[in-house]
C-alpha cells in the first residue's frame, strides 16, 4: 500500500476559523483521521479537524485571477466595515430615545 500525505486543518474553538496545523502520511483517509486526532486532537487543543488529502486540493497561483487590475479593496473583509454605520445608527437611537423620555 502507498502512503499519501494528507494535510490537516483545526479549529481551536467554535467559531475560530479553520487554520493549517501540518500534515500526516497514510495509506487511507481512516488512519489518517487517526493520525490527525493522534497529532492534532488527542490533548483537547482542537475542536474541530478537517483531513485532505494532498493531492485533491487545487492550487490558484494564476498573479491575473489573484491580483485583478483593478482596486476592489472595498470587497476585501475589512475593506469597508458596515460595523461603523451600525454602531452610529445605535448611538443615534440610543439619543433620541433619551430627548424622548424627558417628555
């Protein structure tokens, strides 16, 4: 049997997004779930864990497809925050509903 190498990705805690913690070899994807909770799971430091193997994961390195020419950096997280306008619309209330209650 011939080993493949899988790469596995965790999860700290519900929510956290999904990082790279390395990669395990084995000869099919039921050991390397094993090997991964082994490695990556058996102290608690994971909540979650996805296993892949290597060689189904496509690689985008394309400059054209990853740095188009035009600026879209407002499509970008962080980019334009609507987190802002929402606080400022909560302080707005937040002020009118005070004038209102002095009635």
């Amino acid at each position: 049997m011939t080993e493949r190498i899988w790469e596995v990705f965790r999860q700290q805690d519900e929510g956290d997004p999904m990082v790279h913690a390395g990669n395990v070899n084995a000869p099919d994807d039921e050991l390397a779930v094993h090997y991964a909770r082994e490695m990556y799971g058996r102290r608690g430091e994971s909540h979650r864990l996805w296993v892949v193997p290597r060689d189904v994961i496509t690689e985008l390195d394309d400059p054209d497809l990853l740095r188009p020419p035009f600026d879209r950096s407002h499509k970008k997280p962080g980019g334009y925050i609507i987190k802002h306008k929402l606080e400022a619309a909560k302080q707005r209330a937040e002020a009118e509903a005070g004038e209102g209650s002095d009635e």
